[in-house]
C-alpha cells in the first residue's frame, strides 16, 4: 500500500468523519444555547409575575383589613 491508496482509504474518510461530527457538536451547542436563553426568559416572567401577585394580595389584604401597608422592596 502506497501513499496515495493510504490517503484515500483512511485519511480522507476519517478527516471526513471528523467534519462531520464537528458540525454535529456545533448544532447541539446552538440547540443548547437557545434552550437556556428560552429558560432564563421564562424564569424572568415567572418572576415579574410572582412580584406582582404579591403586590396585588397585599394591596387587597390592607384594603380588607383597612390598614395602611408599605409594599415591600422589589427585588432587581
């Protein structure tokens, strides 16, 4: 076996596997990547919201109770 047969029996099938595993490596990260940024938003929402749920069952409980709450300091 020369050279030549040497590279295009291993070589170049294996530099070809190697590109292609990379590629796939690539898109997972991507996939990964977009799943944290959807994550992280929705926990933020969830948070926002929660905040003011919060605010809303103070306010109705002071306006039951007739007592005049200060609303607690809301987390940045």
């Amino acid at each position: 076996m020369d050279w030549i047969q040497f590279l295009q029996i291993v070589c170049i099938p294996a530099f070809v596997w190697l590109v292609y595993k990379f590629g796939e490596m690539r898109k997972e990260l991507s996939d990964f990547k977009v799943q944290v940024a959807r994550e992280y938003a929705t926990q933020v929402h969830i948070n926002r919201l929660e905040l003011k749920i919060d605010d809303l069952r103070e306010m109705i409980w002071s306006l039951h109770n007739g007592t005049n709450t200060t609303k607690r300091n809301k987390k940045q």
